[in-house]
C-alpha cells in the first residue's frame, strides 16, 4: 500500500503545477483585458455631461490619463476652462460645450455642435444630475418636473440626439450613471428616485434595441459618493438642501468611483452597482421579499421624520 506521506507528496506535485498554471492563465487573461480596453479607450471621442465637478470631472480625468479625446459638457464655462487647463498636459487637449441639461432645445443643439465639432462620438457618459430632499406631501409638482428634467429627459434628449450617428457608423458605447435608487426607493427622495427609475427602465430598453447594431449601454449604479450632490439638492420648495449628508461623507472618493466607471466602459460591462454591503442586500431584499424591504422603509421613515421634528 502507498504511504500516506508518499500520497501528499504526489498530491502536492500534481497540484501544484496546476495551481501555478491557473495563476499563469489568469494573469494573461487579465493583461488581455487590460490590452483590449487600452486599445479601446486610446484616442475614443468621449463626451461627457456634469464635467465641472465631481463625478464627472474625475471621469475626466480618468479618460483624459487613458488618452481618449475629451468633449466636456456643463453650465459653467470658467469651471470647463479650468478643468481644460488642468488636464492640457495631456496628448489630446478636451473640447468644451456649455449648454443646460435641463433644456431640451440646449441639449439638441449642443449635440450638433458637438458632432459638427469632432465628427463623431464613441463614448457617451450621461453624468449630469441633481439631487432631491423632501417629503412628497410638501413637495410641489414643479420640483419634480425639474428633477426629472435634468435627471431623465435631458440625457435621453441627449442620447436620442447623438444615436443616429453612432447607429450610421454602426459602433458607439453609451454609458449613463444613474444611481442605487434607480433601483432601491428610499423616503424623502421621491423625485430623485424616481428620475433614476425612469432612467434605469429607458437605458434598460435601449440595451436591447441597439444590440442589432453593435452599441453597447452600460448602467452604472453608484450609493453614496464623496461629492456636492446632496448640498446642491433641491428641496420642497425648491431651495437647496445646502447640507453635506453624513452618508455622503462616508461614501466613496469620486476619483475610486470613477476609476471603477473607466472600467465598466473598458470592459463593456452591461450593468455595475457600486454600493456597500446594506445598500446592496437592500437591492435584493426588494425583489426576494418585498415585504421585509417595506417595512425597513417604513421604519426608516418614521425615524427620519422623528429626528426632523425633534
């Protein structure tokens, strides 16, 4: 009979080459991938919306360092010419178009020039957004048109205005960053989760339809990130919120959001959710048992309501 001491030593030498051949395989794989999306991404005509700051402004500065051609998009100028200087450096220097998401005709308009400007679009990064605090009872129906116009019809306008030449070229990525409310509800945010709803259903809609001509969409889902989106939130009446969330605090660097969205893009991921451990078993616990996730909300509410009163 085999020794046990001879059966671990000829376990150990057949499993070891072969562990050593899977770490072998797994880091030409990852070299592959990291060739592809460098090949992908080098000299791509990226536009992207909300540039100033930010999200959006570290994305830029993500895409810019992978040598794509920048088109910045925002409301102000002096802040797009500063984020031009800062990333001149680089081999390509951004394009710049100044329009408001929330106008319809603007966000047409912009999406001409834009094309008329550097011929096409590869990368479109529908960034753009604000944010919303407030009980639905308080809150009038023209805060949540604003919200969902600058959050759903203004990238959609945007989308629809640059899609036929993406579709005529038969190649293009739309990538949008909608948000873990786009799938998850939670109180006093009604307007905002609701914009990312849509937001979430349309891009959704859009993956199947432009799978016939080869365009990719790909969803990303942020929680909290370290940025001024809840200070700039509109509240009921339509006033900023003004405050810094201790949830915002807390969450993520826009700089490691944005690294993870360079990514998503390089890889042509469909769908990413980038949240911590509760808000991502909250997705879940929506679809598994409804019930459960109900009654958290409703518990949530009722403190949220207790701290504002007290």
């Amino acid at each position: 009979p085999v020794s046990p001491w001879k059966l671990m030593d000829l376990t150990f030498t057949a499993i070891v080459p072969l562990l050593l051949g899977s770490v072998g395989l797994f880091a030409l794989f990852r070299l592959l991938q990291r060739m592809r999306m460098r090949a992908y991404l080098q000299d791509a005509v990226v536009v992207i919306t909300g540039a100033t700051s930010g999200l959006g402004k570290e994305c830029a500065k993500a895409f810019h360092a992978a040598g794509s051609r920048l088109v910045l998009c925002g409301r102000n100028s002096e802040r797009l010419q500063d984020l031009v200087q800062e990333l001149s450096a680089k081999t390509h220097k951004p394009f710049t178009v100044i329009f408001d998401l929330s106008d319809t005709k603007m966000v047409v308009s912009a999406a001409e020039e834009i094309l008329k400007c550097v011929g096409h679009v590869d990368i479109l990064i529908n960034n753009a957004g604000i944010s919303y605090r407030g009980s639905i009872l308080d809150t009038g129906m023209d805060v949540d048109k604003k919200v969902m116009e600058t959050n759903y019809f203004g990238p959609i306008a945007f989308t629809k205005a640059l899609l036929p030449s993406m579709i005529k070229r038969q190649q293009g990525h739309i990538v949008v960053i909608s948000s873990v409310q786009g799938k998850i509800s939670i109180p006093f945010r009604s307007a905002y989760a609701a914009s990312k709803h849509a937001t979430q259903a349309f891009f959704d809609c859009l993956r199947a339809e432009m799978e016939q001509y080869e365009i990719d969409v790909t969803v990303v889902s942020p929680g909290y990130i370290q940025t001024n989106l809840s200070v700039n939130a509109v509240t009921a009446d339509g006033s900023p919120y003004g405050v810094m969330d201790k949830n915002t605090i807390e969450g993520r660097t826009a700089a490691e959001v944005a690294q993870v969205v360079l990514n998503a893009v390089g890889q042509k991921k469909k769908e990413v959710l980038i949240a911590g451990l509760l808000p991502s078993l909250a997705v879940y616990l929506r679809t598994l048992s409804p019930r459960l996730f109900f009654t958290f909300m409703a518990s949530r509410a009722r403190k949220e309501r207790k701290a504002k009163d007290s």
